[in-house]
C-alpha cells in the first residue's frame, strides 16, 4: 500500500474555531496555500507553512498538524 501525507487544515480551523483565512492572517501563509493544502490539492508542502501554522496555533506536535495514511493505489 501507498502512503500519503494529509495536512489537517480543516480539523485544525475547526478545533480552533477560526476561518482558513483567519489562519492564512495570524500564520502569515497565503490563503490560496492553505485551501490546496485543505483540499489535498497540493503534491508539495512547505515545512515553513507548517511551522507557521504551529506558531500561529500555539502547536507544540506536528501529528497535530500532518498525519501519513495509507491509500490504495
């Protein structure tokens, strides 16, 4: 099986009750980036974005942010 890479966004503007572009403004990270991030759009990510985004949060563990699935091919 292959593995993938998710990126928690919605869970995360949910948890924290706040919208995608609220996160975009207090993480400095484009908004357009977030919502491909959301919505599996992106194939790369952009470990700045995720340190950005677990500072932003307050985020001390990455699991909180990323997770790795596997996926049928």
């Amino acid at each position: 099986m292959a593995k993938k890479v998710i990126v928690k966004i919605s869970e995360l503007t949910n948890k924290h009750n706040i919208s995608l572009r609220e996160l975009s403004r207090l993480s400095d990270v484009r908004h357009a980036a977030l919502s491909e991030l959301a919505n599996g759009k992106r194939e790369n990510i952009n470990f700045n974005h995720i340190v950005r985004i677990a500072e932003a949060l307050e985020i001390q563990d990455i699991r909180e942010i990323v997770d790795l699935v596997e996926v049928d091919e």
